[in-house]
C-alpha cells in the first residue's frame, strides 16, 4: 500500500513502562503476603511514546514503513515510571507501583512548538494529565494549526474550549460522564468513547471490537490511538478509523505488557 508522506506530531506526557516477571509459589512467614522471585525485566516506552511506537509499528505493518515521519514533543523524562510485578504464568499483576506523579516539565509556547506544528499534517496530544499540558495550550495549538487534524486523548478536565479546539477527543467512559449533558450533545461529533472489550461508542452508534482472550489492557488506549490517527489520514473518514482502531487494540490487548501491533 502507497500512502502520500504523512507527517504526525505527537505532543503530550511520557513514562517509562516497566514490567517485571516472576513467580510466587509461597506466601511470606512474616505476613500472610505472596513472596514474588523476579525472572525477567521488561520496559517500553509509555504514554505518548507508546502512541508514537505504535504509529512506528502500524507503517511498518501495512506500508512497509515508508510515507510518514513521526515529530515528538514530550514532556522530560524524569522519575516517571509505571512497574507492574506480574505473574509469570499467569500474567496477573500483583502491584503497580508508580514513581513520580508529575512531570517536572511544562510544554513551552515558542518557536519550536510552532515551527513543529507548521510542518506537521495531523497533531496528536497526549495528555496524562502529568503537567506537560496545560489546557491553555490546546487553543494556543489549534491557532497555529489552523484547518489540520487534532486529535486528543486526555484524562484532564474536557471543557467547551478545549472540544471546540480539537477535531476528535477520545474517552472512556467515565471520562465521558463527566462531560455536561449540553455540551456532550453540542459536540458529539468530536467525541469517541471507548468501552473496553464492547468496541467505542461514537455519535451513539456502538462499534463492537473481535472478540479476543484478552491477556494484558496496559497501553491499549495508545494503540487505538495511533491506530484511529493511521486510518483516519488515509480518506478522513472517522467511521472506518474507529472500526480499525478496535481491530487494533485488540491485537495488543491478547499480548503481554504494553504491546505495539
């Protein structure tokens, strides 16, 4: 497949994922607590660099990796890393520990973030809600961006400014409970709610994803991202990019850890 050369920029939050693998076979004599024995290490990156490895995976996939360029603008990597302690045998997570809860770094309004987004055709932010992002800064993007695709994932606060700023926001469903009934029905057209192994809901129309064995759901959200982004630039229908991006998601979701496709 020959696709015109897309160029994505990808803003937002990142994080190191690290999964570490073992097994417990007994519980402590101290406390009635399982003794975990780690067998191997894994870490990938998380967040917006999982959305940007996945973009990656996605053009070497299915046009050989050729027709696109990936810009990143992310926020500095410091303490934050997400470890999960997880069965080897059958993948159950014991602990999640998180180190670090905000990012030590905020986006910066200036010529780098113009000069990236001039030259980019689509803008994907990533926000984590970490401090990267300030809400101020997603109008701030879409007056440089003019008429280009905006597509954003965040678990800040989504209010009327920042939905008239972007093209497509994707939530889940929580995420989009808290929206106010006026606004979500003024601006359905923007916003995709995703519903875990029942598919996403747009426009109310819901559209189910295969159903799959489903082994880890870490990073499944970058990867419907990505996924949705992918499709949506090759014809701008949103319709077909949502039914792609299941598909997608639920490849990773039968993989362990954070999967790319």
């Amino acid at each position: 497949m020959n696709l015109p050369e897309i160029n994505y920029l990808i803003i937002g939050d990142q994080c190191v994922d690290c999964f570490i693998y073992g097994r417990c076979e007994r519980l402590s004599p101290e406390a009635p607590v399982p003794v975990f024995e780690p067998i191997e290490n894994k870490t990938n990156p998380g967040m917006a660099g999982n959305v940007s490895a996945n973009l990656h995976a996605l053009h070497k996939t299915y046009t050989d990796g050729k027709g696109y360029c990936v810009h990143e603008y992310f926020s500095a990597i410091t303490d934050l890393i997400k470890t999960r302690y997880v069965d080897a045998k059958s993948n159950h997570i014991f602990l999640r520990v998180d180190n670090g809860i905000k990012t030590t770094s905020q986006i910066k309004r200036g010529k780098y973030l113009r000069d990236r987004i001039a030259e980019s055709d689509v803008v994907i932010i990533s926000d984590y809600n970490k401090g990267f992002i300030d809400p101020g800064v997603i109008p701030y993007i879409r007056e440089i961006a003019l008429n280009k695709p905006i597509f954003l994932d965040t678990k800040s606060v989504v209010s009327k400014e920042i939905l008239e700023s972007v093209s497509f926001v994707k939530l889940n469903e929580n995420e989009s409970r808290a929206i106010p009934f006026d606004l979500y029905e003024n601006m359905k057209s923007k916003i995709i709610t995703t519903l875990g192994g029942r598919g996403a809901m747009y426009e109310e129309v819901v559209y189910p994803t295969e159903e799959i064995q489903t082994i880890d759901v870490s990073g499944a959200g970058d990867t419907f991202m990505a996924a949705l982004v992918f499709e949506y630039m090759k014809a701008f229908k949103i319709k077909s990019a949502i039914s792609f991006a299941n598909k997608m998601a639920s490849i990773v979701v039968s993989k362990r850890g954070v999967s790319t496709i």
